[in-house]
C-alpha cells in the first residue's frame, strides 16, 4: 500500500479482496458439496474404500514394529526380495482392472466368450 492513498482508500482496497476470497471460497465449497452430491447419487464404489483401509492398516501395522525390524521384510545380504515388485506389479494390475479402460476389456471378453446374441 503506498502513503499516496488516504487511509479510507486502503481500507476498502483490503475489504474489496476480503470479499473477493469470500465468494471465491463459497464457491469452491459450494462446487464440493454438488461433486459429493452427485458421487452420492450414483453410488459410491466400494474399491476406494477398501484401498483406504488397506493403507490404514499397513500403517498401523508399520508404527507397531518394534525399530530394528521392518514391515517389509528383512533384507539378507546376498538375497534380492522379491515382496516389492509383487506389491508393485499387483497395485499397478489392480488399478487397471478397476479403470474404465479395464472394466470395458473384460465386458468386451465376457461379451465374446458369451457368443453371438
């Protein structure tokens, strides 16, 4: 704010990008709310759901171990774990199954092992 400008000019320069933020907060708020509405209304998936327990779990299960060991498994000098790129290939094959890409790939298969109509 620069001393050219009285005091009351300052003011309502402040009030007016107060009230700016307010309205550009009501709506983000407001925009949330018709986004759940609308998750809502079409059934939310339980997928999501399950994968958010799962991390949780972990979680938990990680903050419980004692601190020389971890959740993961031990390492031994000389032998490659093989736990990690199972958990990698497995996440990753999950999030293409359930995509909408996958979905359609599998009723397309279901589709041709049903036969023709």
């Amino acid at each position: 704010m620069s001393a050219e400008h009285p005091l009351s000019e300052q003011v309502a320069l402040v009030e007016r990008k107060i009230e700016v933020r307010r309205a550009r907060t009501r709506r983000h708020w407001q925009e949330v709310q018709s986004d759940v509405h609308r998750i809502a209304e079409r059934g939310a998936r339980w997928t999501p759901l399950v994968g958010v327990v799962a991390v949780a779990l972990l979680g938990y299960r990680l903050a419980r171990q004692r601190s020389g060991t971890s959740a993961l498994g031990v390492r031994r000098a000389g032998k490659a774990s093989l736990f990690a790129p199972a958990v990698a290939l497995a996440t990753t094959a999950l999030r293409i199954a359930f995509s909408p890409q996958g979905k359609e790939v599998w009723n397309a298969w279901r589709r041709a092992r049903a036969g023709p109509p």
